[in-house]
C-alpha cells in the first residue's frame, strides 16, 4: 500500500475517538416478574420482629353436633379450642457504593444510580425466591405430595391428561379443607411439556389463542393464577467462572391456595410477615427499600437495600406438591 494511503487512512482514523452508545447498552437483568415470591405468598404486614398469630383447628367448627333439645333441658354444648403459630423477620440487606472519582469519570449511558438501584433490587429478589423455593417447592413441606410416574402419568408423556390430573387433585383439596385451589406454579420443563402436551393442545386448538400460554392454563384448569418459575441466579463466586440456573426445580410444580387478602380467620397456603415496622415502605414486601446517604469520609454515595420478613407455609393442607410432573431435564 502506497505510504500516503497509509497516512490518509491514519488521519481518518484519528477523526473519530470510541465512545460509548447513548441509545444501547447489554445488560442481563431479570424482569421483576419472572420473580414468584412476591405473588405466590399472602403478604401480611407486622410492627414487630417476632410475634404469634392465632390458629384454629378446622376440626372444631366442621363437626355436626347439632340436636334437638328435649324439653326442659339445654342444648348440646360445643366448643373449640385455638392454637398459635410464631412467626420471625429476619433483616435481609446489601450496600452499594459509588466513589466521587467514578461519578467524575463517567460516561454517558451508564447510569451509576439507576444501576445501583437495580443491582440491589435483583439481589433482593432473587434471595427471596431462593428462600421460596427452599421453603416450599420440596416434599416433605406440604399434607399431600405426589408424584409423577407413580400417582400421576408425567405430562410429557403422550398418554397424561394434565387437566384430568389438576382437576383430580383440586378436589381432593377442596373436599378436606373446604377450599379450592387458586395458584398453580409450575417449573420451566413443565410449562414447556404442558404447551405440548396432546390433551391441551387438542382443548384450546378452536380458541381464539391457540397457544397454551399462562392466560389460557388458567382458564383450561380453572385456577385463577398460574405461574411459571423463571427467575434464574449465579451460583458461582465472583472471579469463578459463571454457573447460572433456575432457582426453582423444573421438574415441579405446586398447587396451592394463596389468600389474595389475608386477614383474621384467613387461611393461606404460604404467608410472608413483612416487618414493615421496621422497614415501612410500599415497596417493603417486593425487592426491599432502598436508602441513600453521604460517607464523606470515604468520598463516596451510598445506596442501601434493606428488607425484613419472614415466609412460612402456614396451612399445610392447603397445598399439593407434585415432583417429577415431567421427566427429568438436565441443560
């Protein structure tokens, strides 16, 4: 190549300097609403860190005791008796700072606030979907668990009838504990078999949809919320190569009752006590408050993320787990 090419093309070069692009930026941070804790649990706000709540067997008030009074004599006498359960707020929290000489050397898009905002919100909430998962999403929590392949034909299997299946078991809740289902939540692997599946796809192919998506299960099985866990997370440490997954077995699924306002005499599958006493906020019982504040000391901003509850699955028999509702899938 001819030098003053050479020298041409150098000058050119030197016209235009990188930067970065003020209209796109890759960023892998979740949608909020991938996020199953927050909907699948009755929050019920408290002022204190530990309490009781009160409890009363089922037993007691379904009995029929009633009978006719002989004369001159009293009625039949019936009672109840009440229970407690204790409920305790652990504080959850995470910092994030932002040094003066990062604000001061900062290009446009980043937004340093906006990220740490974000950053902190995530990690909230995928701590809390972990608690969920490890809380609730297992056997041995719930009065009925089932499984695939023994109580149940798999739902990847051409012979299984999902909706048979869903509507056998809603009734078994209903006929014990007087209640029906409302909240189905369904592993990755289940939902995919479901969308697939002979017997569903052969219900809703005159519909207008034509696609098993959430809407359209809830409707078929006739539960008000369903829901598919997709929040994922990083199970390797910072430096370590990246290992992420779902955080909710994808071979699952739990049917339950969530009181959608929980208050007195409310039973509720799963409750979450939120110490908004502690921490009051509308945002308390989703992804925690952030706060911010000065170190002058260390010439930085910094931006606090703080959340206090506690979820416990409160009535038991309001909740069927069923495990290996599909094969299982390993990536």
């Amino acid at each position: 190549m001819p030098e003053n090419i050479r020298k041409d093309a150098n000058i050119q070069g030197a016209l235009h300097v990188d930067g970065y692009l003020t209209n796109y930026s890759e960023a892998y941070m979740q949608d909020p609403n991938v996020f199953i804790s927050p909907t699948c649990a009755s929050n019920i706000p408290v002022a204190k860190e530990s309490d009781k709540y009160v409890r009363y067997p089922r037993g007691y008030f379904w009995r029929d005791e009633a009978e006719v009074r002989p004369l001159g004599g009293r009625p039949a006498q019936v009672g109840y008796k009440v229970d407690s359960g204790i409920y305790l707020a652990e504080e959850w929290a995470l910092e994030h700072t932002i040094d003066d000489r990062q604000r001061a050397n900062t290009d446009a898009p980043i937004r340093l606030d906006e990220n740490g905002t974000r950053l902190l919100t995530g990690k909230q909430m995928i701590r809390q979907d972990r608690i969920w998962a490890t809380k609730f999403f297992k056997t041995g929590v719930w009065t009925r668990d089932v499984a695939g392949g023994a109580d149940f034909t798999q739902f990847d299997n051409a012979a299984s009838n999902p909706i048979a299946t869903i509507d056998q078991w809603k009734e078994v809740m209903a006929e014990n504990t007087g209640f029906m289902p409302n909240t189905l939540i369904l592993g990755s692997e289940v939902k995919k078999a479901l969308r697939s599946n002979p017997d569903v796809r052969d219900a809703i192919k005159y519909t207008g949809i034509g696609v098993a998506d959430n809407a359209k299960l809830a409707e078929l099985f006739d539960i008000e919320n369903v829901r598919v866990a997709r929040s994922v997370y990083n199970t390797a440490l910072e430096g370590a190569t990246d290992s992420i997954q779902f955080i909710v077995n994808k071979s699952a699924m739990l049917l339950c009752y969530i009181a959608p306002n929980p208050g007195l005499d409310t039973p509720t599958a799963i409750a979450r006590f939120s110490w908004t006493g502690l921490i009051p906020g509308a945002t308390n019982q989703f992804g925690g408050v952030i706060s911010r504040g000065r170190d002058d000391r260390a010439y930085s901003d910094w931006l606090h993320s703080r959340n206090a509850f506690d979820m416990q699955a409160v009535s038991t028999d309001l909740g069927i787990f069923f495990s290996a509702a599909v094969q299982a899938f390993s990536n």
